[in-house]
C-alpha cells in the first residue's frame, strides 16, 4: 500500500468515526465514556494523517 493510499484510508476512518460520534451524541442516554473513547481515537488518526501527509509533500 502507498503511502498516499494509506492516508485515504486513515481520512476514510477518521470521517467514519466522525459519523459514529455524531450519531452517538444524537441519542438520549448514550454512553459519555464511549464518545470520549471515539474522540481520542478520532484525533489519534487525525495527528496520524497530518505527520503522513507532512512526508508525502
């Protein structure tokens, strides 16, 4: 896999966590604890994408 090709997948990822995380904030009695975990794992990929995408250019 190239390395540009690995950065689309983890952008795939990180646009699908966005969705979980909105679809879990929208539901009454979601679990807080979850949402946090989704949201360090989000911004875990995005500070992934940015250092790859820094050695790509």
């Amino acid at each position: 896999m190239s390395l540009s090709s690995h950065v689309e997948t983890l952008k795939q990822k990180h646009r699908d966590l966005e969705s979980s995380i909105a679809a879990s904030e929208r539901l009454p009695g979601s679990d807080h604890l979850n949402i946090v975990a989704l949201k360090r794992k989000k911004l875990k990929l995005k500070d992934e994408i940015e250092k790859l995408s820094h050695s790509v250019h």
